[in-house]
C-alpha cells in the first residue's frame, strides 16, 4: 500500500497559483494614443469636480470664477505649478481637493513620467544596450524560435557548457523570450524571416543557427533568409513532414531534423530490445552515460584506423569530402587530413577534456 501525500499548504498552493495573462498587442501610436486618452480623461474629470465646486474657489484677480477660469486652474493644479491667482477657500473645496484631486494629479503624473520612460528613456537604452551587446557578439549560437523544440535545445547546449550569453534566441512571443532571459540568454522579440532582424543578431558571425518556428513553411524561409546572409554558418531546421526536408536543404539548411521520424526509430527500437531506445536516448543527450562526438582527425591520428583513435572513444563514422564512411568500410582503414570523425565517448571523459585542467 502507497503512503498517500500530504495535502499542499495554503501558503504552497498561493505561491504556485499564477494568474492568467493575454499579451496586448498594441502599436506604439495605440499605446501613446490610450495614455493620453487616460490622461485627458482624468483632467476632465477634475475639470467637472473644480466647475460643479466653483463656490469654493477664488478669483484673486476679479473674484468671478468662470468655467475657462475651472479649466486654469485645473491645468496649473494637475501639474503642480501653482501661480495663487485661483485658490480653494472654502472647507469642501479643500476637502476635494486633498481627497480626490491629488490622487488624480499624482495618476496624470504617473501616466506621463512612464510614457516618458517607455517611449524615450527605455527605448534609448535598450537601444544602446543592444549595440553593446552586438559588439561582443562572436561565435556565439542563433536560436530561431523558443517554441518545445527552441527551449529543449538551449537546455541542452547549456548542460553541454555552452554559455547561456553565448545563445542568441529569437521569437515573437514575449513570454517565451521571458523564460530564455532567465536562462541567461540574449533574447529579441521580432521576425526571424527579414533580413534586418537577422542582421541585427550578427548571424554572419555566429558559429551556428538553430531554426525551430513551429510550422514547416516557416522555418524553411528563415533558413532561406539566413542562409543568404551568412553563407558558412552551419544551419540546423526541424521539419516535420518529410515531403518538406528536401525543400529545406535546398533552402540552405546543413542538417535537417524530423522528430517524427526520430520517435519513429525509438519506438521502432523498443520493438526489437528494450534497452535500445534507452541507449539512442543516451547518446543525444549530455546527461547520459555515453555521447556522440564529432571532430576533425587529429594529426597524430592520420594514417590510422578508425577504430585506433587517440581520445580512446569507439570511432563510427569518418566524413570525407561529405561522403561518409562505416568503420567497416576500406576507407576507415587509413585516417586522411580533413576527415571528420564521430565517435562515442563517455561523459566523464568528455568533461575531462572539457575542463580547465585538461
């Protein structure tokens, strides 16, 4: 019999709990237009509580409160300014204006200091943020779309020893971009199928570029698109019908992953042992026991046989000028400059390698 677990605590239950959201989208001019909207509201709000209590205000001037005289002193009262040439003089007047005006006045404020902020101050430095950032990007690896896919391969490029500011990820989605800047990663909300974009996040000198945008039609033209801007970078797509991939190499991409067919070959597997989808599994993930490794031939190791590699890892496979080759294959007899070979090594090994002290 199963010990059943306690119930969660209220306290547990309000942390977790987190409210539904719907991003508003909105463009620049929709939003500057709904904050001043709110604003005038609100001042022509006080305008209606000054005109309605016009019998506690005082005209210094000519002691006759007209409604263009209300609409003065609303102005000058709203933004603080105050000339003492119209004043509240009356108890109810005061009353009103300390108890509902002043909210009102420090709400005007408020919406006019964050559009200041949203569209001046924060634009401005996000702006001069992001050409520092572009300075010091090098090397580093484009992630086009965080959808399960985008997400699973930054995880994994972190657990392998990638740096997470060494990931550029793009989407248009903003609470996906959330959940990679907590990672650590660069993010940028925008199309990753214009030109602009993509030259925005340096893709020309990036080492390599994940496209993963949900559906086949578009990822195939973010893959045309950067592929016409950055020529040597290896390109890696998720296509998901196979009438789709040929399509996808002719647009440019270097490797061509179906997850499809690859929970096709693991099912497939299972069927005939039960330990082999659990040792495909192994191999492409860095948690495991064993890894898959692919690199140049060594120069010691030229001349040699695939199976007599110099890291100790069984050799599988050799690349020769983009034709591969079995271990079992004559060609795998005698290593040749240029070569690229993959191997399985043991994780433990794999750190070694990758550590300081080796």
């Amino acid at each position: 019999m199963s010990a059943r677990r306690p119930p969660p605590r209220r306290g547990d239950r309000l942390r977790k709990f987190k409210p539904l959201r719907r991003a508003l989208n909105v463009p620049v001019w929709g939003d500057l237009a709904l904050r001043l909207g709110a604003a005038l509201a609100l001042i022509w709000v006080v305008i209606l509580i000054h005109w309605f209590d016009r019998d506690g205000l005082k005209d210094n001037y000519d002691g006759h409160i007209s409604f263009l005289d209300v609409v003065y002193f609303t102005m000058i009262s709203v933004t603080t300014t105050g000339f003492g040439d119209i004043a509240p003089i009356s108890d109810r007047a005061r009353l009103v204006e300390s108890v509902i005006v002043t909210p009102i006045r420090i709400a005007v404020l408020f919406i006019f200091v964050g559009a200041a902020y949203n569209f001046v101050l924060k634009r401005g430095w996000e702006k001069w943020r992001m050409a520092r950032i572009q300075q010091k990007l090098q090397d580093h690896i484009v992630v086009l779309g965080y959808g399960v896919s985008g997400s699973e391969a930054v995880a994994e490029l972190i657990e392998r020893g990638t740096e997470p500011h060494c990931i550029v990820v793009m989407d248009t989605h903003a609470e996906r971009l959330a959940l990679a800047e907590a990672r650590g990663c660069n993010v940028i909300e925008a199309d990753a199928a214009r030109d602009e974009n993509l030259m925005a996040v340096r893709i020309d000198r990036a080492r390599a570029v994940l496209v993963s945008a949900g559906r086949d039609d578009a990822s195939i033209l973010i893959v045309l698109t950067a592929r016409h801007l950055a020529p040597g970078v290896p390109i890696s797509v998720v296509i998901r019908a196979e009438d789709n991939e040929l399509l996808a190499r002719q647009a440019g991409a270097d490797n061509v992953i179906n997850p499809v067919r690859f929970t096709g070959l693991l099912l497939a597997g299972s069927a005939q042992g039960v330990h082999i989808a659990e040792y495909l599994a192994d191999l492409a993930s860095v948690s495991g026991k064993v890894q898959l490794i692919e690199r140049p031939a060594q120069a010691s190791e030229l001349g040699k046989s695939l199976d007599a590699l110099a890291s100790g890892g069984r050799g599988l496979r050799l690349y020769r000028q983009g034709t591969a080759y079995g271990f079992w294959e004559p060609e795998a007899r005698a290593l040749e400059a240029g070569d690229v070979v993959v191997e399985i090594l043991p994780t433990d090994t794999c750190e070694a390698d990758l550590s300081p002290a080796g």
